[in-house]
C-alpha cells in the first residue's frame, strides 16, 4: 500500500521525500527495547551524575504535604490496599474531639487562666508524643465505609475495626508516642475493572470523608494485568521523596508495590533531621534507637494523593522493625498498614501473597525468620504449591533487602536468606524478585545460585526512592571499595558471607570488575513502572528523577520474557520436572534446541499411545 501510495506522487516531490526520510532517520534511531531473551548482557555501569546532590534534607514538619489539613474526627492518611480479588482495604486516621474538665489550674501554662478553678476544654485529641501521653479510646470514632459505582450513589456500606497503637521508651530522653485512631474497613462485592466511589470515616459523628474514587483491577486470569504496576522502594520523606511521588504519579500506576523503608521515622531528629548515621546519639544511654512516629503521620498525608485512589502494597524493611519497650517491633508498621495476610493463609502481616490480574505476587519478610524450618517457609511453600500458572502465568516476588547487589553497601547481607528459600523459588518458577535497601538501581541478569541461569528470576533493585540516607554510590568491585568481613551484617538473621567458589572471583569476597550477573547498575533516585503485556511479555521500565520533565526518557528499560516451555520447573499450569532428573538432563531440557526434540519424541509417544487406544477400541467394537 505504501509503495502505491508513493508511486503515484510526483517524480520530484519522491526525491525530497527520501532526502527527508533519510535525514529524519539519520537524527533519531529507532528505539529497539532489548529482551531478556538476548541476555545475559555484558555487565553495564552508569555512574553518577556529579551535577546532582546525593540527597536532600528531611520535608519539615511543617511542610504543606506533611500538615493535617481535616479537623477534629474527619480521615485523613486515607489509603488502599488489595485484600481478594473482589474486595479492598480502606485505611484512615482520625483524631478524637475529647471533653474535659480542668481543674489542676496552678500547672496550666497561660497565667491569665492563673485563679480560675474549673475550666471546660473541647479539644481535639489527636497523636501525642512526649512525656505522659494518654491514649486515645479508639472505638470513639467508628469506621465506616461507603461505596458504588456512581458518584453520589453508594449502593454497600462495610464497617470495621478501630485501633491505636503506642511507641514507648522507659529510657531517659526519649519521648512516647500515641497514635491517632487508625481505621480499618474491607469493602467486598466488587466488580472487575470498574470504577468505584466511596467515603470513609463515622457518619453519627457527621465526620465523613470527601468522595474518592479508585478502579478495580482484572480478575485472575491469563488475559488480563493490571496496566501498570508502579514500584519503588527506601522511599523516606525528603524533597527527592517528593520528585519520585510526583514523576510516579504522571506514570498513572493502576497498583503499587513499595519494597519496603517508607518513612525513616528513626532516622529524623535522633539524627537532626541531616541523616548522619547515628544511633540515638544524643540520648547515649538509651538501649534502643528513638523514632519520631509523627513523621508517619506526615508519611500518611503525603502520600494520600496517591494512595487514597491507587492500592499500595507494602513489605517491611529494616526502617520498620522500630524496637521498643518489650523487645516490641514493627508497631507502627503492623498497625497502620492493612495487608492481605489471613487472606492468602499467612499468620503473619510480615509476609502475605495476593493475585492481580494475571499475576501472583509473593510479599516475604526478611527480617523474621526465613530459615527451611520456620514458619514462613512452610507457608511459602504453600502458597507455591497451590499457584496455577494457567490462571496467574506471572509469579512476581518482593523483599526489601536484595539477594544480588553488587554495590558496597549491604553487599552479600542477606546471604543467609537466599541459600534458605532460593532453590524453593526457583523450582517453582519465580519469574522476577524486586528488592530495595540500596539505595540505588541495580538489574540482574537471570541468575540462581550466582550462576547466569536462562530460568533464574530476573532480580531487581530500585531502593532508589530517595531517602534522607543519600544516593549509594560505591561498587564492591572498585578499588578499595570490597566491604570488610564485619561491614553489612544485617538487622535480623545469621551472617554467610562467602567467598565465590568458581568464576573469576574465585576464593575472593569480591569481584574485581562489575560481577557477571549484574547486567545494569546506576547511582540515581527514580522508580520502576511494570507493564505486563501478555502470558510471555512484560516491560520494565526504570524512571529517574532526574527524567522527571521529560518525556519518554528513563535509566533501563527491557522485555521481560518467560519462557515457560523451556523453564517448565515448579507448579501447576508448569509442565514439572521429575524432581530426582539428573542434573545434565535437566541442562539438556533447559536448552532450547534439545528440549524441543524431547518434546517431540514425548508427543509422538503420546499420539502413539492415543492412536493404540482408539485402534483397540475400534477393534473391540468391530468383534462385537
Ligand atoms: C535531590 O534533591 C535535591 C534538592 O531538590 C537536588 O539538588 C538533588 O540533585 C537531588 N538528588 C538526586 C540524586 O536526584
Ligand atoms: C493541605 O492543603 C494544601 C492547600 O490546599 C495542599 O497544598 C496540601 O497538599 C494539603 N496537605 C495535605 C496533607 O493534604
Ligand atoms: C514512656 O512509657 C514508659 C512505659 O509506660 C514509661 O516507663 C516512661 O516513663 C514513659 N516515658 C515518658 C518520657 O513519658
Ligand atoms: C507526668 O506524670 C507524673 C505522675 O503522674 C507527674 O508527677 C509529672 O509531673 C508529669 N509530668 C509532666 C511534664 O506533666
Ligand atoms: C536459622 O538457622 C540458623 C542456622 O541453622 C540459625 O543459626 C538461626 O538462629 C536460625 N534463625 C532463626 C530465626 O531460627
Ligand atoms: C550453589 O553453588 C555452590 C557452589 O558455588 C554449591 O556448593 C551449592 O551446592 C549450590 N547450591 C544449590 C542449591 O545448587
Ligand atoms: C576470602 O577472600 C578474601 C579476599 O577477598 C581473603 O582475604 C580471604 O582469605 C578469603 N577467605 C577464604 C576462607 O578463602
Ligand atoms: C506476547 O506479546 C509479544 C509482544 O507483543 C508477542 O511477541 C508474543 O507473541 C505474545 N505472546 C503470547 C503468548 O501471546
Ligand atoms: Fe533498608
């Protein structure tokens, strides 16, 4: 058709044509997005723009994305998150309108209230962080939810559950906190793929909130993802925080993955709000780390823009674990967020899976316990066995700190974790790992066991949300750069650090160029937006911050493609291995070439099969 077309425009217009065509070629290349099925690709390193700082301060308290801006009981911090298929989780936070009577008159801080006795105060109770603070009753505000697919209209209201939690330091210095009313309402019933509106809050109290809105993802099912799954990780609350949340929210994520480290509460004011690396410095007496569990609430509002019409999807990182009182930890995690867990028969909100669309996600938690004998283990292995990869082809796991990390900081950390649960996910076919902690990008080539591996997952880092702990720049593999034996040992869990054992990195720590298995690495804040195309192909695309005005620019971008015919290993809808196949016949089905004739042979064998069943039948029925 082009050709005709051509042809039949005037001889000299077709020669001004190809000039045209030929200088237009000539100043922009066609963009070929590269595959994994290329790969393994030779190790690639961008390193940092020196024009750039490597961080920024803390937003201050008192910054306008921080500030509460409802009064008395109406919701703020409002957030979703996936529950089933069908249902959602609406999470809030209120305060309280709290009457009292006053009466200690003497202590009370204005003098011109000095000789009054009684004096009747309304006043709203909200978190509180100091000396003597008093917990709020949670049930004083209900939690109610109102939704329906027209505005205006709901149709279903849900209630649910209302707590608080308290942070507390019996430690000279340190301030306790107590928590606003956190509100928890699971809405069921919904439709696929469809937009709904609601309201949050308690309507006796005439405190609802503004209508929101949010669309519900496809159903599981091999035809249908959700369109673009946003993840970033270390995010932290500081301008940079700030550029990563506005350029991910121009991305139009339809669900998002936050990798873990979300506010670093226990690194502002401990620290000055600069981020120096200093525990509880100023309080050298106190036993434990302080956290400034307001800046949760600062967290919550920042991000309600976003998450009050995108569900977020949360896993611990080591910022979360917040030690108190009572060897206590991950309250504020464990009670602010909502997650999947009894839904995907966890007993724990450290590690949970949920389906979207055509995939299933696995969330685990690396600062509980991980080992084979353990309870997350058992669960893990669970929740793989029952995976159908008919109805969710794509099996997409989280963690926060990374497994594969080339970069000196946290470097080989969590050793320990990966030989614990890495060949439990590879035989069932895990198709990518995203990870954060460093605070940086990094994309693995398909790798298992350190080996290059064409049915490994796909490892990725994007701790490069931009928290107040600055961009990391240095790889373990630079001169002077390989982490000493008593550097990055982790949060929780056993030290196994080890020396490789083949490789041109053999009986050494590290390696002494960019390792084979990291095919892309650069020191820059951004995120990642996930687009699953079909059964087979996903696109990855990795968004810096520093791309941020600029269309169509990004770090990496690449098809992700499985292979399940050549990675037939693990669960259902996966043709299995024989678990006990020799290790080079398992090499042999892995190739391509090799595994095709196998298949073949196996095929012919089965229609012999079939064609005897039908010729005995035939000849039985003939007899008769
Ligand atoms: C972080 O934000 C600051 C202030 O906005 C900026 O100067 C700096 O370049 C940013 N750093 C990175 C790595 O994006
Ligand atoms: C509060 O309102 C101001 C002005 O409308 C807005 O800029 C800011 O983002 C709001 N803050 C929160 C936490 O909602
Ligand atoms: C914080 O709470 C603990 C436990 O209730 C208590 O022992 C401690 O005195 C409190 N600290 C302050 C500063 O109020
Ligand atoms: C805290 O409570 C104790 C005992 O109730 C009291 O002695 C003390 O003065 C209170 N401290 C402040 C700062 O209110
Ligand atoms: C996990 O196993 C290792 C070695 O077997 C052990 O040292 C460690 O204490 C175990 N961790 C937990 C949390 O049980
Ligand atoms: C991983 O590789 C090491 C040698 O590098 C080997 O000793 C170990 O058995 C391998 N583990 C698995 C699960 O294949
Ligand atoms: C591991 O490698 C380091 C150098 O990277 C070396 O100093 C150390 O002796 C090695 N340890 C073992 C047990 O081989
Ligand atoms: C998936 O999409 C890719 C790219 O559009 C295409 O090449 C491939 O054949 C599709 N695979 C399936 C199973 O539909
Ligand atoms: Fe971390």
């Amino acid at each position: 058709m082009e050709k005709c077309k051509i042809s039949s425009i005037s001889f000299p217009l077709k020669i001004m044509i190809v000039i045209a065509a030929a200088a237009a070629s000539s100043h922009s290349q066609v963009h070929i997005i590269p595959t994994t099925l290329e790969g393994p690709f030779e190790p690639k390193t961008r390193s940092f723009d020196p024009s750039l700082r490597r961080g920024s301060d803390d937003l201050p308290m008192d910054h306008p994305r921080l500030t509460k801006n409802v009064t008395s009981n109406f919701p703020e911090q409002i957030a979703l998150a996936l529950s089933t298929p069908t249902s959602i989780w609406i999470s809030w936070l209120t305060g309280n309108i709290y009457i009292y009577i006053y009466t200690h008159t003497h202590t009370f801080p204005f003098a011109v209230f000095k000789y009054l006795n009684y004096l009747i105060f309304f006043a709203l109770w909200d978190a509180q962080i100091g000396v003597n603070v008093t917990a709020v009753d949670p049930s004083s505000v209900a939690s109610e939810a109102w939704y329906g697919k027209q505005s205006g209209k709901y149709d279903a209201k849900s209630s649910g559950v209302s707590v608080i939690y308290n942070q507390l330091y019996p430690f000279e210095g340190l301030w306790n906190y107590t928590s606003p009313i956190i509100h928890h309402v699971r809405i069921h019933g919904l439709e696929p793929e469809t937009t709904y509106y609601y309201k949050c809050g308690d309507s006796s109290l005439s405190a609802m909130s503004e209508e929101l809105v949010f669309e519900t993802l496809p159903l599981p099912g091999s035809r249908k993802y959700p369109s673009r799954i946003a993840v970033v990780g270390d995010l932290g609350l500081t301008s940079n925080s700030t550029t990563t949340i506005d350029h991910l929210i121009t991305n139009d994520p339809s669900m998002i993955l936050m990798v873990g480290d979300m506010c670093y509460a226990n690194q502002y004011l401990t620290t000055g709000g600069k981020g120096a690396s200093c525990y509880s410095c100023e309080f050298p007496d106190a036993p434990i780390r302080e956290t400034y569990q307001p800046r949760w609430d600062g967290w919550g509002r920042f991000m309600q823009p976003l998450t009050s019409r995108v569900p977020m999807m949360v896993i611990e990182g080591n910022h979360e674990i917040e030690p108190q009182v009572g060897s206590n930890t991950f309250i504020s995690y464990k009670t602010r967020f909502s997650v999947p867990s009894k839904e995907s028969g966890s007993n724990s909100n450290l590690y949970y899976s949920f389906d979207a669309g055509g995939i299933h996600f696995i969330m685990l938690g690396a600062y509980v316990d991980y080992n084979q004998t353990g309870a997350q283990y058992a669960w893990l292995k669970k929740d793989l066995e029952k995976v159908d990869r008919d109805t969710t082809p794509w099996l997409v796991a989280a963690w926060h700190p990374p497994w594969y990390n080339s970069y000196s900081s946290h470097y080989q950390e969590f050793e320990c974790m990966r030989l614990q649960m890495e060949p439990l996910l590879y035989q069932h076919g895990v198709d990518i790992v995203f990870s954060g902690h460093v605070h940086a990008y990094e994309r693995m080539n398909r790798v298992y066991n350190y080996t290059l591996d064409s049915c490994g997952p796909v490892h990725i880092t994007v701790g490069d949300g931009g928290n107040i702990e600055k961009v990391d720049i240095d790889h373990a593999d630079e001169p002077g750069k390989c982490p000493s034996a008593d550097d990055n040992v982790p949060e929780f869990g056993g030290v196994c650090h080890m020396n490789f054992s083949f490789g041109p990195a053999k009986d050494k720590f590290c390696w002494d160029r960019q390792p084979e298995w990291s095919a892309y690495r650069e020191s820059s804040f951004g995120h990642g937006i996930l687009e699953v195309v079909n059964s087979t192909h996903a696109l990855w695309t990795w968004h810096r911050n520093q791309d941020i005005y600029q269309e169509q620019s990004y770090g990496d971008q690449i098809y992700i493609v499985r292979q399940p015919e050549i990675c037939s290993i693990g669960s259902k809808g996966n043709k299995v291995l024989p678990t006990s196949l020799p290790p080079s016949l398992a090499a042999t089905l892995r190739d391509p070439l090799l595994g095709c004739l196998l298949c073949y042979v196996a095929f012919l064998i089965q229609a012999f099969r079939i064609w005897e069943m039908v010729t005995t039948e035939f000849f039985l029925l003939w007899l008769c």
